[in-house]
C-alpha cells in the first residue's frame, strides 16, 4: 500500500507528532535547570531541529531492516486481518536500494525471490554501467529530493509555541518532555509545512545530544495531500522511537501508526500499521552485496 511509506517517510521528516498515549507512563512535572523559561524550551527546540538534521545527513550512509507490520481493522477495532514484509535497505551506488527478502515471517518462495533477485540486478547493472556525468545527476535529483523533504523541518519553530512539561527517563537516558501549541496565525512557507497546524505534539529531548529520542501525535483535523486527494482523518495518531547507533547518530528504531484515512475520496483505510529498524550497519565502499540464493522444492 502507497499510503502507508508516504506517511512514515512524511511524519519521520516532520518531527512533529503529538499527544502522549494513556499507557506512556506518568511524567515527572518538575523542569530540568536549562530550560526554566520559555526563550529556553523554545532554544532546546532550535538546537533539536539542528541535530535532527544532522542526523538526516549520517543517515544515507547506514544500511538496515525494515518489518512492516499492517493490521487491518473492523468497524469494531478488531484485527480483521494482517500483512507482514520484512526488507532490506541497501546502499546501491551512492541511493537507497530496497529489496523484499520475507513476507508473513517466512523466506520468499523460489519465484519471488528469483523476482527480487532479477530487479537487484537490472537495478545494478543500470547504476554501475552509468556515465560518471550520469551518476552525479542521478545523485545531485537524489540529494535534492532528500532535501526539499526535509527543508520544511525548520518551519516547525515558527509552527508551535513550546512548553516543557516535565522529564522522563528514555532507555536509561533523561529527556525533556516538551508540548507543542499551534501558533496562531502561522503561515507556511513550504506546502509540506502546510500540515503542522493540524498536528498536536510531544517531544522527548534528550538531554545529552539535545536529538528527539521519542514523539507522538494526533491529527486534529482532516489533513489532505497528493493529487489522488488522499485524505487523513482526525483522530490518526503516530507513535516514533529513535537509537543511538555507533555512538555517532540517532536513527529510527519504530514507528506505530493508527490510521484512519481515505484515498480518492472511495477507498477507507482502518488500520494499525507497526514498522521496526533493525540491523544498521555504516555503508563502506568495500562493502560486498550479495544476492540471496532462491530455496528449491524436491
């Protein structure tokens, strides 16, 4: 499904997701020394959306797992059914390459995994046999897609007013725990930003690298994006984690969504949507990719 990529990649970029969960644990309301002002909170947040960006930056360069876990919902909010694919991000020629290796928690059978394995290879063939004019304007398009993505990050110091609102302690590390207010009267300077007023949030910062290590968030309002009018309802809330890796970067650790969204204005999505990260390794240029061997039936 489409969607569901567009809004973890969208809210992954945002950084501004809302509403703690009833089962989040009791917060500590007593405000941590560098931040007893507002000017301070709203300085925590400055320094956050700068790390949060340098992270972006380190991120390209690690390659990991994806479990993507969709559960689709009754009109009751029971699990009707569910859908399970497990990929591996690869570091393809200087681009994010990725490539299915199970589905339903089971090896891919001899066809599909031939299937991968032929779109792996025309995808290599085609990167390595690229001009080097060729390659640096694949990877300059590349890079500035990543960039406008990310650009709208900025937006969110004028988007919200910032309150701190207590600490918590996150795998072992303190985090201050800051509420966010749509600002009234914010104008977006980029469409993706045109969002953040319909997004209520929360932000755990943590106090050593100053880099959200958790948010959360609900929809307040109908949010509509794309020109297939893909629609997110109210009531749509987001649940991120992040881990520090090699002592040198913060990258996703998971993702919980409950969605409630419509495309095209006729297909209703109701569904709980569970994405983990496992498994990064810093890319190296000596990096040696290989193909999975498809299994064989007697």
């Amino acid at each position: 499904m489409k969607l569901i990529p567009a809004l973890v990649c969208l809210f992954a970029v945002s950084s501004a997701l809302a509403q703690t969960p009833a089962n989040s644990g009791s917060i500590q309301a007593k405000a941590a020394s560098p931040a007893s002002g507002s000017a301070d909170v709203r300085e925590i947040m400055r320094r956050a959306v700068d790390k949060d960006i340098v992270n972006w930056q380190a991120a390209k360069d690690y390659t990991f797992m994806e479990r993507v876990r969709e559960d689709k919902l009754d009109r009751g909010g029971h699990v009707e059914s569910s859908k399970l694919e497990t990929s591996e991000i690869l570091v393809l020629y200087g681009e994010p390459f990725e490539r299915l290796v199970e589905r339903d928690g089971k090896p891919l059978s001899a066809k599909d995994q031939s299937k991968e394995n032929e779109k792996f290879d025309k995808e290599t063939k085609k990167r390595e046999n690229e001009t080097p004019e060729e390659r640096q304007k694949r990877l300059e398009k590349y890079d500035k897609e990543r960039e406008d993505n990310r650009a709208f990050v900025r937006e969110i110091l004028d988007a919200y007013d910032f309150k701190l609102v207590g600490e918590e302690v996150l795998n072992g590390r303190k985090a201050w725990v800051i509420d966010g207010t749509p600002h009234p009267g914010f104008e977006a300077k980029r469409k993706e930003a045109k969002i953040l007023p319909k997004i209520k949030p929360r932000f755990w910062i943590d106090q050593q690298d100053y880099t959200w290590s958790k948010l959360t968030g609900e929809i307040t309002d109908t949010i509509s994006f794309g020109w297939v009018v893909a629609r997110m309802h109210q009531g749509t809330r987001f649940e991120m984690q992040q881990e520090r890796v090699n002592g040198e970067v913060w990258l996703p650790e998971r993702v919980d969504v409950h969605l409630d969204a419509r495309v095209a204005l006729l297909k209703g999505y109701n569904e709980d949507v569970h994405v983990t990260y496992s498994d990064y390794r810093k890319f190296r240029t000596d990096t040696k990719i290989t193909l999975a061997t498809p299994e064989t039936t007697n």
